[in-house]
C-alpha cells in the first residue's frame, strides 16, 4: 500500500449544508477482477459541486468539484480485509474508493482514492488530483469527518489517502451519526470543473510542450521550502526584557541608618542581580521595607519609587515571575523552532544532493538507452543477416535434391552407354582380326 498523508477543512461545495443531487448515475468502466465489491444501493451517484447557492442559482454551468457517494450496507458484517467501491468517471479518469473497514493494520478506519484502470495505463503515466474524503454524519451532515490532501498518482501510488481517517469507536460510536442502520456512508470529492466522460475526448497536448514529470512536484515543493528558510533567515528573532533596564527600573538606595542604607543597599543590589530566583523574594521584601520606612539618606524621588515600589510589591514579584516563565517557554519554542529550521534546510540540501543524483542516474540511463539501441540495431541487422543465410541454406538444399537426382539419371545413361560401348568394342576387335 502506498504512503498516505492530508489534513481536513470545510467543503467549498457549502458544507455544512448538504449539497444539492442530481440523478446523474456513474458510467462503469471496465477494470480487472477485484478482491470483493461491495453491493451498492440505488443512491450512489456522482453530482456535482459549485461554489455555493448563488453560482447555483445562476445556472453556472461549471462546477467546481465533482461528489461520489458510495453507501455500504450491513458494515458491520464486513469480513474482507479492503473493498472497493464501483467505478466512475470524470474526464476519462476512472476512479473508486477503497477502504479497510477494520484498519489498514491500525484501529482506525482506512480510505482512499483508487485509479480503478492502473493495471491497463501506459507505461510512466501519472495523475494529479485535489480531493476530499468524507465520512458522512448521517444525523448531522455538518458534524461529517473531512479529510483533504493532493496527490500526483502513479504506478507505483495508485491509491492515496488517510490510514488513520477516524478510530473504528468513534465510527461505531451510537451517539456519533456515522454508523446508522449499520450503514456507512462516504463521499469522495474531486476538485476541478470535470465533466462526466460521454461524449468528451481528452484534448492531445500540444507537440512542443514538455510534459509534467514527478520530479515537477518535487521541485515545486522544496523551492517553496527554500523560500520559507531564506525568510526565516531575514527575520530577526524577537528577545526578552533587557536586564539593565530592569535594573534601573527597580534601582534604589539608601537606608534610615548609615549602616542600615549600606545593608540594605548590599541586600538590594544582591536582590536585583539575582531577581528571577525565588529565594531572594524575602530578602527584596526585607531591603524594600527597610528602604520604605527611612526618613533620612534617600532623596524625595527615591523615597517615592520606594513606596510605590513596596505598594505592589507582591504584584511586581509576581509579573517577574511570569516573566520568568513565559521566557523559558519562548527559549524553548525558539529552540524547538531552531530545530525544525535546521531539519528543513537539512532536507533542502538532501533535495540538491538528490537532483544532482537523478542528473547523473538521467545521464546513464540516457547512455544505457543508446548503447540499447545500439545492441537492438546489431541485433536486427544479425537476424536479417541469419534469415538471408536460411533462405540462401534451404536454396542450396532444394538445389542438392535436384542434383542428386541428375547424377542418378546421368549415372544410368553412363552405364548404358559404356555397356553399348563395350559391345561395339568387342565388335570392332573381331572384325580387326579378321581382316587386319
């Protein structure tokens, strides 16, 4: 099964409301035997979707998505591990669901989109789409479970979705509406004016356009990482409070007595350098109190930062407190930020380093491709060479039949002919010795 991944948002097709239904039903295409298929009941349809009531009511002609509806009866009873849904089909494109109803090795309801006609594609072909995947609440339908994702679909990906779409409680879950009458209901819903298949042929792409690859989307995804760290790296991480500025918002000086102003003043100085630990409350109060109470050794403003001071004391305590907390939450987020930074511009090297590697991989290919066509030419040429030499073999073997059988025919008139020659030697001979 292939990776799965998306996330969930509302429909553009007006949801919460349900959307409207037309009898349209869904032309079957021919695709090869399956596991087990569901029976579907007579409401399954594909209708489509428009932005909202008003380009409805305008008699738009475009829709902007497209809905199947697959209702499955009796889902409890299921025993099979995945079925799948019947085929229909937008702009040529065959589709179906496919769903786990007790998991996809997991305890959760598993659906996806099928490329019903995979196995009878051409070689290297591959499908875009933007879709929904909803789990109809059948009480409440703006209650329904909606996931969404995009998907260039191959074949090697010719289903994608959601393993983990909902947990089998929540579905069989009598106060949720999913499960009613033990039937479950789910849309799939793909985005795009598509018009249903009759009648409509897929335009040929123009001779010179180059065709979209799998690497396009690769390339479309890590330059939009790329761009998201570069604006990381000009954007200036906000800090916390200067220290020396909280210092010399809390300064003061001075005590009743001289030696109480120098403790106190040694006390409060300790107290400010060290203000976020919370041991030195008691000792700040101790300095403040001594402070707020001296009537000589302090100056008018100082006497009154004092006593404001001392006024809301535990008020200001406690705000450094917070301080303290809230900016180890920011040092940790920040931290946690730094971290996902340095792994996506991690990955984005791990991209370059990959094209690099599909660039070189490209090249051989390309090599392998020609030294193949190469071999297939030698090849050719050696089997057109081999039928002349068998046409040239079956030739001289028809040709040796013949001959053998001249030599046969010339052999016997040889042999008459040197039985005649005998005969008239000896003739020739007696007629010589008789009158020689």
């Amino acid at each position: 099964m292939s990776g799965r991944r998306g996330g969930c948002c509302f429909s553009r097709c007006g949801f919460p409301s349900r959307p409207p239904r037309n009898t349209t039903q869904v032309r079957p295409v021919a695709v090869p035997p399956q596991p087990v298929v569901v029976p579907l009941s007579s409401e399954s349809e594909l209708v489509p979707c428009f932005e909202g009531e008003v380009g409805q009511a305008m008699g738009e002609q475009n829709p902007t998505s497209w809905k199947y509806t697959w209702k499955i009866t009796n889902f409890t009873s299921l025993t099979q591990k995945k079925y799948y849904s019947e085929v229909f089909t937008l702009r040529d494109n065959a589709w179906r669901i496919l769903i786990f109803p007790k998991g996809n090795n997991i305890d959760h309801l598993s659906i996806y989109l099928d490329v019903a006609d995979s196995v009878e594609l051409p070689y290297g072909w591959n499908r875009s789409a933007h879709f929904r995947m909803i789990l109809v609440d059948q009480n409440n339908y703006g209650y329904s479970r909606i996931k969404e994702t995009e998907h260039n679909f191959n074949a090697r990906e010719s289903d994608w979705g959601f393993t983990s779409f909902i947990p089998l409680s929540e579905v069989r879950d009598s106060c949720n509406g999913y499960l009613v009458n033990n039937t479950l209901t789910i849309e799939a819903e793909i985005f795009g004016p598509q018009p249903l298949a009759e009648n409509t042929q897929l335009a040929e792409p123009p001779a010179n356009v180059p065709q979209a690859t799998p690497t396009d989307t690769f390339d479309a995804y890590f330059t939009n990482l790329e761009e998201i760290i570069n604006a990381a790296q000009s954007s200036p991480t906000r800090g916390g409070l200067n220290a020396s500025n909280q210092k010399g918002a809390l300064l003061t000086s001075e005590a009743p007595t001289l030696e109480e102003v120098e403790k106190a003043k040694l006390s409060l100085k300790e107290c400010l350098s060290d203000i976020f630990k919370l041991n030195v409350k008691d000792r700040l109060a101790e300095a403040m109190s001594t402070l707020c109470v001296a009537k000589s050794g302090l100056s008018l403003d100082q006497q009154k930062s004092v006593k404001a001071f001392w006024a809301n004391f535990d008020e200001f305590t406690s705000d450094f407190l917070t301080f303290e907390q809230d900016n180890a939450e920011f040092e940790l987020q920040k931290l946690l930020k730094d971290q996902m930074y340095a792994t996506m511009k991690k990955n984005h090297n791990t991209h370059i380093l990959y094209k690099q590697f599909l660039g070189d991989l490209t090249k051989e290919e390309e090599e392998l491709n020609k030294k193949l066509e190469e071999v297939k030419s030698r090849r050719e040429k050696l089997i057109s060479d081999w039928e002349i030499l068998m046409v040239e073999s079956e030739e001289a073997k028809s040709g040796h039949k013949d001959q053998e059988k001249k030599v046969s025919e010339a052999e016997e008139k040889k042999r008459i002919a040197e039985e005649r020659m005998s005969r008239s030697t000896t003739a020739w001979s007696n007629l010589k010795t008789l009158f020689g």
